[in-house]
C-alpha cells in the first residue's frame, strides 16, 4: 500500500471526510483492523482565504507547493488536496514536487464516463462557478480539445447565497436545513435545465446534501476523489485479504456507497 499526503485544513471539516473515506474504503476492502497509509498537513485555513479574498493565487499557489514539498519529504507517495477550490493553483503544486498529485477532476470525469453524463450540473463556490478549471485541465491532459460534457449552473443570483452558505456555515461546522433547502432548490433547477447528475464542486457541501436528497444521482467530488486515491495508493492488488484475515475472517465494513450510481428515494 502506497503512502497519500493529503493537503488539507481548507477547511479541516472537508479534511476529516476525505482521511474518514480513504480509511473506511481500505477497512472494505481488507477487512480487520486495516486502515490507509496518511500523511496530512493541515495547513491555517485563514491565511490561505486571506489569499484567494486577496487575489494572491501566485502566494496562495506557493503556500501550497510548499506543504506539498513537505509531504514528499515526509514519505508520500502521492498528494491529494482536500479542497476543489484549490485545484485552481494545481500547477503550482505539481510543478514543486516528484510525486504524483491527484487531480479530483481526473476522478470526476472517469466517474462521468461510467455513468454515461453528458450534462452535469454544478454546485460550488461563486469562483469555481465563474471559472473554468475543475474539469477542464484534466479533459485538456487527456488530449480534449474540448471539455468531453456540459456543464450547467445555477443563476449568478444565486452564487452569493451559495458562497454564505458554504464558507459561513458550512467552514464552521453550521449545518441548517433551511440551507439544505435552497440547495436542494437550486439542484431541482438544474435537471429541470436538463442536467442528468449533480456535482458538488466543493468539498463541504458534502456535510449538508446526500444521495437520497436527489432526483438526479449524484457526483460527490470529495466521495469520488478519496475513494480514486484508494485506489491509486493500493494498486492492481486491491481488494486482496492477507492470509491472516481470511483465517480470522473479520467481517468488513458495510462498503461505501457510490452515489453516482443512487437515485433519490424523494
């Protein structure tokens, strides 16, 4: 098993969903007491916000390299941030260390092949919204000229609501059904619009909206990121119980749910 450094504390909470999904995938997968090889650098969520509210990507982007410098140094194999909206700065990242960094667009877009999507519907902050850089990096590596799908998203009168909802709730822990509504709104205008699954395109939202919310499946990023980094970090041996766990024969844990695959019960 591979060693993933994870970029996190942007915020911590969507930190503690990644490093609780790398681990329960590799509990599904070998059973007993197996758990993932991590390193994490939890870097101070203020400075970095300060940053991008500032426009200051070049220092943002440098900030970020240099946790991931510290995490090759640390023995990381490979870096996953835990952030989408800091994909932005993913050059800058890539271009200061050895190791492979993970790009979560990589992961949406081999999910979106699966499921067959060319219409996704997006949710996230008002920047990643605006700008085209989740999917379209990643789709441009693969030799695309062209984004291989369409995306779709709310009403520009909508992206401040969005942007409250996200980084004054949900980057403090708040969870409130009333936000969960409008969420839950703005998706339900999304497939009216003719889009065939939601993407959330930050990792918080995550805390708030689950598959059984939707009439539409869902595309959670921080879902299908971790578990893509499992999979990079266990290799074509994945899923292989050793010897002594299938004489013990520990029941593994109910596995994660792919909620691309998860049409709403509402």
């Amino acid at each position: 098993m591979k060693c993933l450094g994870l970029i996190g504390g942007i915020g911590w909470e969507s930190t503690a969903l990644y490093y609780r999904l790398i681990n329960e995938e590799v509990r599904n997968r070998y059973g007993s007491l197996h758990s993932a090889r991590l390193v994490i650098n939890s870097l101070e969520f203020q400075t970095i916000d300060s940053l991008v509210k500032a426009n200051r990507w070049n220092d943002a982007g440098a900030a970020l390299a240099e946790a991931a410098q510290m995490l090759e140094r640390a023995g990381a194999d490979a870096v996953v941030l835990c952030s989408n909206l800091m994909h932005y700065v993913f050059e800058a990242i890539t271009a200061a260390v050895t190791i492979p960094v993970l790009h979560i667009g990589d992961a949406v877009l081999a999910e979106a092949r699966t499921a067959r999507v060319n219409r996704l519907g997006l949710i996230g902050t008002r920047f990643t919204l605006e700008h085209d850089f989740l999917l379209e990096r990643p789709a441009a590596r693969a030799g695309h000229r062209r984004l291989p799908l369409e995306f779709l998203v709310p009403a520009p009168a909508d992206f401040d609501e969005i942007d409250r909802i996200i980084y004054n709730e949900l980057c403090r822990g708040i969870v409130r059904e009333e936000s969960r509504e409008v969420l839950l709104r703005l998706a339900k205008d999304l497939r009216l619009r003719g889009a065939q699954a939601i993407m959330l395109g930050s990792s918080e939202l995550a805390l708030l909206l689950h598959a059984d919310d939707f009439a539409l499946p869902l595309f959670d990023s921080t879902e299908i990121h971790a578990l893509a980094a499992v999979r990079w970090a266990l290799g074509p041996d994945a899923g292989r119980r050793s010897a002594h766990d299938a004489v013990a024969k520990t029941p593994a844990a109910p596995a994660v749910k792919k909620q691309v695959r998860r049409a709403a019960k509402r």
